[in-house]
C-alpha cells in the first residue's frame, strides 16, 4: 500500500491532480483537505512515507508551508514571513511556539549546503540574540533552527540543522537535546 500511495504522491507532486480522487479514495486524504503540493507531502509523511526525495520537487514557498504543517501537527502555533525592527530589521521564516517554548526557523530549501551550514546557524542565531526581546512575546524560551532540504543533521553553536522529514522526530526527542542546544531566555 505504502509504494501505491509513494507513486500516487509522486504524480501529484509532478503536476498530476488527476489522482487526487484516488488519494481520497484510499483514505488518504478527506475531501475538503488542501489540495496542495506541501500539503500532500506532509500527509505522506504522516503515513510513513519516506519523502526526503520529494521535497526537491517543492518550491521554497511550499517547502516552508510542509514546514509549518509538521510543527502544527505537533500542535505549536505558527506564523510565517515575521519582520521585526530590532537593532535592525530581521525576518524570520517560521516562528513555532507552544506555551513553553518558540522555535525560530531558518528554513532553507538547498541542494547542499557544503561548509556554509555553521555560517548560516551563526548569522541566525545572531539575528535570534538581537531580536529576542520581541521573541519572548512568543513564548518563555526561544529556540533558534535551521530546517534544511537536505540529509543534513547536527548542531552547530548550539544550533540545530534539521532535515525537514526529521522535524517530528526532533520534536519528540527535544527534551533529550536540551542540553546541547541554546535556548534563549
């Protein structure tokens, strides 16, 4: 069921709406659901699918969108696209927070990030610091995280570099890393 299910996402991502009705008829998605790109890549993820190859077929729009959709699917609040006026302007992709804590997203949708990876967790976590007076509106602690399109996996200054299929995992695992990771207060 599971390769049916991988080949009918695969011809939706492709451009093939015409298997949206038979995604429905196999209980995968519910009429009224979105009918959206992002939005059946987190399904699939959902259903055990493994969709690391998917995402280079998502445009970086919609690599945010399946993004926010696993963060709510772990019931954090989410905004996109925040400008705040700190020092001096900065923009966030994702803000994620709950009651306890707000992750601050850099997502980004690369081929490879070869060595730029600790240049981007540094800049982010710069522009976490400098603006996380108006962050904890959010929530008491803030996290700041790089969401990436590739296998990419570890942390860097106290950054976590997560792949997008693997958020939910980080998630469910947070309490574990707390120790290795900078949480902002």
């Amino acid at each position: 069921m599971l390769s049916e299910l991988g080949a009918l996402v695969r011809r939706f991502l492709d451009g093939d709406r015409s298997v949206a009705d038979r995604l429905a008829e196999v209980g995968f998605i519910e009429r009224g659901e979105p009918l959206t790109r992002s939005y059946i890549l987190y399904k699939a993820l959902k259903s055990g699918i493994n969709v690391s190859s998917y995402l280079r077929r998502l445009e970086w729009r919609e690599f945010e969108e399946f993004i926010r959709y696993v963060f709510s699917e772990f019931g954090y609040n989410v905004v996109a696209n925040i400008r705040l006026e700190c020092d001096r302007g900065a923009e966030f992709d994702i803000v994620a927070w709950s009651r306890d804590v707000a992750f601050v997203v850099e997502a980004k949708k690369w081929r490879a990030g070869g060595g730029r990876w600790d240049e981007i967790a540094r800049i982010h976590l710069q522009k976490v610091t400098m603006c996380l007076h108006k962050l904890l509106a959010f929530s008491p602690s803030v996290v700041p995280l790089v969401v990436t399109s590739t296998d990419t996996s570890f942390i860097s200054r106290g950054v976590p570099v997560v792949p997008a299929w693997k958020i939910g995992n980080f998630l469910a695992s947070f309490d574990h890393f707390k120790d290795q990771i900078t949480i902002l207060r």
